[in-house]
C-alpha cells in the first residue's frame, strides 16, 4: 500500500477517529492502519460471548421474576413495577411492537428491552434490592454479592455498547474482559459458558495482535 493509498484511508475513517490508534502507535501510520483492523477483529469475536451474556441473563432474569411474581408480564403488577426509567423502556417496546400491527406477547417485550434493563434489575434503584433481590434475584445467583454482580455486568454492558457503536476496544485489557464474560455467563448457563471456553475465536485474535501489528500476519476484516 502507497502513502497515498493510505492517506485516503485515514481521511475516510476520519483523523480524529484515527488518532488514538496512531497515538498507540508512536506515529506509526501503517502500524496504526493495522491496529485499526485488528480492533474491529476483536470487536467482531467478543461480540459471541457478549450476546449470549445479555441473552443468557436477560432470560434468567425474567424467568426468575415471572415465577416470583406469577405471570409473564410481571412488571405490570404495581409491587413488581420497575423504576420510571425503566417503565419507559417497557413502554417504548409496547410502542414499537404496537407499530408493526401484529399480536405480541410478554416474551416479545422481554427481547426488546436493553442489556442496560436488566443490569439495572441488580442495581439500588427503584427500591430493587427489597423487590427484586432478596425475595428473587438472588436465589438464582447463590454466594454472590449483589453489588459486585452489578458492577461487573455494567463493564460488560460498557464494553458491549462501545462494540455496538463503532468506538475503539484495543486500549482495553481483553482477555480478562473475555474472562469477565464467560464467568458471568457461568452463573446463568454452565453449558453455554462451556461452549464459549472450548470454540470461542477470543483467544486466538487477542494471540494475532502482535503478529497483526508488526506485518507478520495479514489484517482479517
């Protein structure tokens, strides 16, 4: 690739948006290029584990609070209704499921609403650890310190929302944010976990880096 080619590169991705890979960089241009592919490689692999983490805990979760409460839409019980915040993502998913103009149920809903949803569920708000917590939730998360459970879902969410929207993941230590999220699945779905530890392609990408920057190995897109 000329200076050139790789001029028009960087004024496509944008100067600003390029800045930190060049700053991790030293300078280096090409290097730089490199590291910019190689972050979106680790994006695409740790995009795996992190779905099945919201998918795994937002379903728990759920199935949790609907046997608690006993019936499938159980927010709408006032002594199980969650935080105004909250509500209104619930209502926003009514609405948009209401737009598409045809039936939808509890489980509908429950797969439109955010990761931050349910993290939220395992936070102080809206009275959560007295509703949600001590009668339910951690039931379903024996020997764990709710507080700590939060916060350590909330490093996931953070990392799951820079992946969703483009921004930059390399400065990050990775491997343990793989490690984080294969542990959290642990404790929704063993199995699921499992199968992350045996095929995910995290380990070998986070391997790559150094062989990505230097040219000894190609950048994948």
């Amino acid at each position: 690739m000329t200076s050139s080619d790789e001029e028009r590169l960087v004024g496509t991705i944008s100067a600003e948006r390029f800045q930190p890979f060049l700053k991790a960089c030293g300078g280096d241009r090409t290097m730089a290029l490199r590291l910019y592919a190689w972050d979106a490689e680790a994006a695409r692999a740790l995009s795996s584990p992190l779905r099945d983490l919201e998918v795994s805990l937002r379903n728990a979760l759920n199935l949790q609070l609907a046997g608690r409460f006993k019936q499938a839409d159980w927010w709408t019980l006032p002594k199980a209704e969650p935080s105004t915040w909250a509500m209104k993502e619930i209502w926003n998913a009514e609405d948009a499921l209401a737009r598409r103009r045809k039936p939808y149920g509890p489980s509908d809903i429950v797969a439109k609403l955010s990761f931050g949803f349910w993290t939220g569920l395992l936070g102080k708000g809206g009275n959560y650890e007295m509703k949600y917590w001590y009668p339910s939730l951690r039931h379903r998360f024996p020997g764990q310190n709710r507080q700590s459970l939060h916060d350590r879902l909330e490093v996931m969410r953070t990392l799951r929302n820079r992946i969703a929207h483009h921004e930059r993941i390399s400065h990050r230590h990775l491997d343990q944010d793989f490690r984080s999220a294969v542990e959290l699945m642990r404790l929704v779905s063993p199995e699921l976990a499992a199968r992350h530890e045996k095929y995910s392609q995290v380990p070998s990408v986070l391997t790559r880096k150094a062989r990505v920057l230097s040219g000894e190995e190609e950048i994948v897109l």
